[in-house]
C-alpha cells in the first residue's frame, strides 16, 4: 500500500536543524549578537539550507550575521529545545576570527540589529537564555586555541575488478566526484592550508577540489599510498604533519588509515568504526595535544 503524501501539517512537526559558533578572540571577549524580533542576545546561528552542512551552515550563519569571518574548533554539546511545537536542534562549534575580527561588513536588519564583542564574564550576564549560558561555559573549558587535522578517506572511485591499468591511477567515480566538491565547504569550514595527500590518483581526486577553490598547492606523498606505506614511511610523514601549525588535510586510503591514525596517536575510543568513503575524522590539537576528534560524512 502507497504511502500517504505528507501534509502542510506534517512539514510543520518536521524537526529544525541549526548549527552556530560560539567566537573567541584574544582578549577573552565573545561574539554576541541582538535579535530585535525576540529582543535577545544569543550566539549567531541559524537554519541550515537544503543540502548544506551543519559544519558549513555555521560559518556561513557567522559571516551573514555579523560580518566576521571563522573557523571552526572543537565542537561543543547540542542544544535541544522546541519552537511553536517543533523540535529543535542547534549544532555549535567553538571558533576563532579569520583575518580582521571587527565586524565591518555588518549592517544593521530586521533578524539581526546588534554585533558585539563582549568579555566572557560580561556575556555570561548578557545572554537571554539559560541553554546559551551553558553552552558558553562548556566553550569556555575550549577557549585556549586549537589547529585541526583533517585526516580523510577517498571518496568513491572504480572498482578495481573493472580497472586494467595500474591502481594507482584508478580514478573516482562520477558520484566521488560530486562527494568531492561536497567536501570544499567542509574543510573550509576548519580553515585547511595545507594539503597532503597520496599520490594514488583517487587520493588526489578528492582534494583537487579544495586545491582548486582555495588556489592551495596539493602535496602527493607516495609513502601514504597503498603500494608504498609503511609504518615507518606513515609516521614519518605525520611527523611533519603534527608540527605544522595550522590547519592541515591528509587524504589516503582504506588499508592505510590505520598507520595514519597509529601516528596521530588515536586510541580505539576516539576512531570508532572503519570511515566511509569520503569520510573524514577532524582531529583537534593544542601543541600536538588532542583536545577533541569529530567525523563528519556528506
């Protein structure tokens, strides 16, 4: 039996999903924005739009909001709450300022008429709601700067089955592809600056993207392919990695993962199950500490 075509009734339970960023800058001062139609001061956030992902629907709501461009950090506790007998879930990430913090590019609207830096303590008494309370205390026990590592599977290529050539130069599929621009806005999101990746095609294939939209140089490390790691030659690599300082991706294969992860010094707890094609773990770091490890999959 067919299904019933959902209502205009059913569209208006269906839950709402929003994602936010709660923004430091030195000085220990906090983003706060003022909605005039509720006459509040909250974090900026907002609604994601078809398609788009939480990661990027919260810099994205930053920029629009206030002007201030971020980049996320170490994800904070979901906030749970209804609105006109609808759930709601707003999705929050700690974040830093991106270039210049003032919010030059704000201009006062309807949704948003106030975009101020305010000292932690101060917000603290600011803040309207109880829920935006909470959240910032949990930010604030993240507040010391953090860089990311990006470490991310290949999206979908070929079957080797139907592949006559080399592997190494087995390419995505049409739908890895697509994947592979989905991911642009993702590592955007945790302002990735260097790229690393093996040099199987595959691996290239799904950063190209990134490379492209960021005008960033692509790094091809053979050691990470599948014909050539090893655990010494994988280590050696994240070496390097680990010490750089700011924002990095490292793209390889299914089978290498694990040295990659070994290297980072990821324990069980924090690498759950094999990643999907296309997956990618964010791993947080303070002085090549882990502070926090999140996955994301478009």
């Amino acid at each position: 039996m067919p299904s019933p075509r959902p209502t205009k009734d059913d569209a208006t339970r269906r839950p709402i999903t929003a994602a936010g960023v709660v923004t430091f800058r030195p000085g220990r001062e906090v983003l706060l924005v003022h909605r005039p139609k509720y006459d509040d001061w909250s974090f900026p956030k907002g609604k994601l739009e078809r398609w788009e992902h939480p990661t990027a629907a919260a810099v994205r709501e930053v920029a629009e909001e206030t002007g201030v461009h971020v980049r996320l950090g170490p994800p904070l506790a979901d906030q749970h709450y209804p609105v006109n007998d609808r759930p709601k879930t707003v999705h929050y990430w700690t974040g830093r300022v991106v270039g210049g913090s003032d919010p030059r590019d704000f201009r006062p609207n309807a949704e948003i008429d106030a975009a101020r830096w305010v000292p932690a303590t101060k917000a603290a008494t600011m803040l309207t709601h109880a829920r935006d309370r909470d959240t910032l205390a949990e930010a604030l026990g993240l507040r010391p700067k953090t860089r990311a590592l990006v470490v991310l599977r290949h999206a979908a290529a070929r079957s080797r089955s139907r592949w006559h050539e080399e592997d190494t130069r087995r390419p995505l599929l049409a739908d890895g592809e697509q994947h592979a621009r989905r991911l642009v806005p993702l590592l955007a999101a945790y302002d990735v600056r260097r790229l690393v990746s093996s040099s199987s095609t595959r691996c290239l294939q799904t950063v190209a993207p990134y490379a492209e939209a960021t005008g960033r140089d692509l790094e091809p490390r053979r050691r990470l392919s599948e014909e050539r790691a090893s655990a010494d030659g994988v280590a050696a690599v994240m070496a390097d990695l680990l010490a750089d300082r700011g924002g990095v991706v490292v793209c390889t294969h299914r089978p290498v993962l694990p040295l990659v992860l070994d290297a980072v010094g990821l324990n069980g707890t924090h690498r759950g199950g094999p990643l999907a094609p296309g997956e990618m773990l964010v791993v947080h770091l303070r002085k090549q500490r882990l502070v926090a490890v999140e996955r994301h999959l478009v």
